[in-house]
C-alpha cells in the first residue's frame, strides 16, 4: 500500500534516516548531496509504500517550474528490494505529477548508486546534464523522464 502522508510522519523519517545512514557509508561521509536538503516547505508529495503494516519504502516531489518535478528521497529497504516496492513508488510519483500537471520529472542519484542508476534506466529515464544544485558535482549523475498525460509510461 502506497500512502500520502506528511514530511514529518514518523515512520516516513525513519526511512529517511536509514536511506541517509546507507548512502553515508556507500560514499564514506555525509557529505554527498549537493544542494538544500528536501523539507517539508518545499516537498509537494511525500509517498511511504507498506506491506502488512511495515514502512518499506519512501519517495517525494518537489517541483521545479510550472512543468517539472524533482524526484527526492526515493528509498527501499534492502530486504524489499527486488519485490516490486521500488516500482510501485515511482508510478505512484508519475502519476502524481501528471495530476499536478508536470510533464517532466527530473532526480539525481550518485555515482556510488549503481542499482539506483539501473533502475531508473529500465524505468525509461534517461541521463541528462547535470541540473540545478548539482552543476558541477563529481558525485551526482542526473536523469529524466518526459510523462504523458493519461499514460504515466512514455
């Protein structure tokens, strides 16, 4: 089950934490995201997926322009990866965006973030130049999707 729910859910923070602690020993700091941290006065959508009551995984929104979104804080715990969570999550966010109207989604991963990279490849995003906070970080690598009203497959 995939629920709207606020930034500051408890069990939405959790899954933050745990997608922060990963990452920190993935590139060995904590410092590794270029730009201002998501928050909730600027996430639009925040998503937590469940499975028999347990948050699984997370994801949010925060818009860019009149058109585009950027997809932040899209995590999955790793004994639900591979299940079909990570899926769900990112068309509950497409099909959010196109409601909102926004044509275009953008997000950033890292270069430490492999399965990320491969997942967003096989969701149909494809690597785009550098954006925003991220002009000019060696650790970001960013992607994109343009979504069709009625289809949030392209």
């Amino acid at each position: 089950m995939i629920e709207v729910r606020p930034w500051d859910d408890p069990d939405g923070a959790a899954l933050r934490v745990a997608q922060r602690a990963e990452l920190d020993a993935r590139y060995g700091s904590d410092d590794h995201e270029p730009g201002a941290a998501p928050s909730a006065a600027d996430i639009d959508l925040f998503v937590v997926a469940t499975e028999r009551g347990r948050p699984v995984g997370c994801g949010a929104l925060r818009r860019l322009d009149p058109e585009s979104a950027e997809i932040k804080r899209m995590y999955v715990v790793p004994d639900a990866r591979g299940t079909g969570v990570a899926t769900a999550l990112l068309r509950a966010l497409e099909a959010a965006a196109i409601e909102r109207g926004w044509s275009t989604l953008r997000l950033e991963t890292g270069t430490e973030q492999p399965d990320a990279r491969r997942f967003y490849e096989r969701e149909g995003y494809r690597e785009i130049p550098l954006f925003g906070s991220y002009v000019g970080s060696t650790l970001s690598v960013c992607y994109e999707r343009h979504l069709r009203v009625g289809n949030a497959r392209r």
